[in-house]
C-alpha cells in the first residue's frame, strides 16, 4: 500500500456496545395516537374502578408506600393479552424495553410479583370490569346474542414430565421443603446480602405452597377414582398441580386446561370465558350460558358448538329454556335401522307398554335391561330373553327399543360421493 493510500483510511463510527449512555425519552413519542395501548387506556379510564381502591392499604392519612394505579396495571394486563402474552415475567421484562408497555408505566418498573398479586387477589373485581365492558357494547348494539358461537382449547401447562409425582414423592418433597424453610434463620448465613436472603426465602416458601397444593389437588382426583390401586396410581404435577392430563389435537396426551370460549355472532366479541380442569366439553356447554345470562341479564337466543357439545342432556335442557341449539353430530351415530343377518328385525317383536317388555314371534319374554347407551338425541333400551329362549343360540335374544327426543330435529346429510 502506498503512503498515499494509507494516509487517506475512511472514518468509521464503530459501535460502542460496553459504554453506558443517559438519554432524554419523550414519553408521549414513544407510541403513535393510533397505537391499541393509547385506546386501552381510554376504555379502562371511563370505566368504574373504585372496587380496585378498596383494598389500598396506604392512604394520605396513615401514610405508606404508595400503590400502583389500578388503571395502569389493569390496562397492562388487558394489552398483554392481547398480544397473546399471559406471563407476568414476560409482561415486567417488556416494560423494560417495550414501547407500548414503557408508555403504559412512563417508564416506571413494575415487577412481576406485583402483575401476579394483582391478578389473583383481584380476580372477583377484573371480573366485574369484564362485565361493565360487555354491559357497554350490548348498550351500543354490539352485542345481540341472537347465535352464540361456543367452543373450547386445550392449552398445555407449563409442566414437564418429572414434574408429574405420585403422593408419596410429593410428601417427600414437601417435608424436604418445610425444613428448609424452618432453617432459613440460621445465623451461620450471615455472609448472605438482606436481598438474596429475602429471595431464597421468597422461593423456598412458594415451593413448599406449590407442593401443598399438589397434595390437594391429588386427594381431590383421588376422591373422584375408584379402586385402591386407581388411586394410589394417581398423579399430579408438583409445578402446576391444577393441570389435569388432556387429549391434544394431534392427538397426544399432555398437562393441560381446558378454556371455554363464549362468543357473540354478530360482531365477534367474547362473551365469556371460563378455564376448566375438565377435558370434556359436554359439561360445559350448560355452565357457559349460565355465565352468558349472568353477565348480560339476558340469554341467548341460539346456542352453536360442534359434536363435543352435542348430547341429548344438553339439547333437551336447551329447549326446556327456550334457547335452541345447533350442533353437530357424526353421521354413524344417527340410526340406520338395517338388522344384522341372523337377527328378526325389530318390528318381529311385540312391544308391550303395561309391562315394560317384548314378545318374541314364538311367544317368548324379553325383559328390561335397562338404558344399554345414550346417543345425541337418542335414548336405547335394551330387552333380553333368557338363553335357553333363543334359538338359534342368542339370534333373537335382544331387541332395543328407542326412544327419540322431541327437542331434537334430524338434519340428514346428502349421501357422500366417492
């Protein structure tokens, strides 16, 4: 290289990523005026917060630490979701660095204990705000209720595999944890900081009530099996004891809880939500409209869901409040009245009301056997004769009655082409 060209290097501003650096932030610069924060804050500014200033313990009088604005830490939460975030870690770390949550706080921190706490402790009044918000779209027309749509996801908990004990591992863990909270005095520390002390035993005491709950979580599933060895074989998980092993779409099994979802037609806003350690969705149809009626003081005119909703027990209790139901069924399930070769079909058989049985053309007795299976929309009793009555052996033995739902309207599909 020539002397020339070395003397002429080009200028180049490297970036300095070790230095620390003070800057002005204009908060109100942070976010656009169409930003959704900006509007969350809005909404939840007229709402009536009053419920959440109850609880403050602080107050100009007595003097104390002041307390987070309900409104700041509701309008966190609400844009949170929205953003598909439910983690309070996750919601304190985006306020470290995040626009929109930094415009949120003006730049105060928030830590997650306080986002947790505040989440739990309050749940009954974040409740009712729900409530006020959908009070207000119905006021405006919103919300009609004319067809509700419902419908339900399994979402996996965040639980690993080891974490999924017996009763006797968890009391294990559980004493193991108990001592070590009782040793958290000892002088012998006293090269730990305050800080660290202060959080070793912040966590020693939510594991020890983490394992608790695992505990009582298991007795209330083992309450509900049957069998010394179904429930001595009776699991939970020692990180999320509420978690309860679900079927996934893909077919799997995993920790998981089962969130119901209630939404109005006409606009597509939610009208209620509920999260359940059950995973069949049957039992939740009846609870979700209660919640529905709860809330807006008046109930749907039509219920949707797909077959995992469709029983007979829901179609009739439907109708009995006068709110009709759609719902879909597999074609299989629908009676297709053929008769199985070597069987008389069933109109062969005299049915006799006064006495709750069949008559077989040989004059034999078919007796009740009670309800054999319940289908959507469909009740099947069962009749048997003794076997020495049938010939040939058990040909003519049984016959089903059925009985339809008079709630229920068939809709039969067109036949597949393949």
């Amino acid at each position: 290289m020539s002397q020339e060209n070395a003397s002429n290097k080009p200028l180049i501003r490297y970036v300095n990523r070790q230095q620390m650096s003070w800057r002005a932030v204009d908060v109100e610069r942070l976010i656009g005026e169409d930003h959704p924060a900006r509007a969350i804050w809005t909404l939840v500014g007229c709402l009536d917060l009053s419920s959440f200033h109850q609880g403050i313990e602080s107050s100009t009088d007595e003097g104390g630490r002041p307390a987070f604005d309900p409104q700041l830490l509701i309008s966190l939460w609400v844009y949170a979701y929205s953003q598909g975030i439910g983690s309070a870690r996750e919601v304190a770390r985006r306020c470290e660095y995040d626009p929109a949550f930094q415009w949120l706080t003006g730049l105060e921190e928030v830590n997650y204990h306080t986002l947790a706490d505040f989440r739990v402790e309050k749940q009954k009044e974040l409740d009712g705000l729900f409530t006020q918000v959908l009070a207000a779209l119905s006021k405006e027309g919103l919300i009609t209720l004319e067809q509700v749509m419902q419908d339900g996801t399994k979402i996996k908990a965040l639980a690993s595999t080891q974490s999924y004990q017996r009763a006797g591992t968890i009391q294990g863990h559980l004493e193991r944890a108990r001592r070590r909270v009782e040793e958290m005095g000892d002088p012998r520390n006293e090269e730990v900081s305050a800080k660290a002390k202060q959080a070793q035993a912040r966590a020693r005491r939510e594991q020890q009530q983490r394992l608790e709950s695992a505990l009582e979580e298991l007795q209330k599933l083992q309450a509900r099996k049957s069998g010394e060895k179904a429930k001595s074989e009776a699991r939970v998980s020692t990180s999320d004891p509420q978690a309860r092993v679900m079927k996934q779409s893909d077919g799997g099994l995993a920790l998981s809880y089962n969130a119901q979802i209630s939404t109005d037609a006409s606009h597509g806003l939610i009208v209620g939500v509920a999260v359940t350690q059950e995973a069949d969705d049957s039992a939740q149809l009846l609870p979700a409209v209660d919640r529905v009626e709860e809330r807006l003081k008046k109930k749907p005119q039509q219920m949707v869901a797909d077959g995992g909703y469709t029983t007979r027990d829901n179609i009739e209790k439907l109708a009995e409040r006068e709110i009709d139901f759609l719902g879909s069924m597999r074609w299989e399930n629908v009676p297709s009245g053929t008769t199985l070769p070597g069987r008389l079909p069933p109109s062969a058989f005299l049915y006799q009301p006064e006495e709750n049985r069949y008559v077989c053309p040989e004059g034999k007795v078919l007796h009740p056997q009670g309800r054999c299976k319940v289908r959507p929309g469909l009740l099947y009793y069962r009749y048997e004769a003794k076997a020495e009555d049938a010939k040939p052996a058990r040909a003519n033995r049984s016959v089903v009655r059925t009985m339809r739902s008079a709630a229920v309207r068939w809709r039969v599909p067109k036949k597949a082409r393949w």
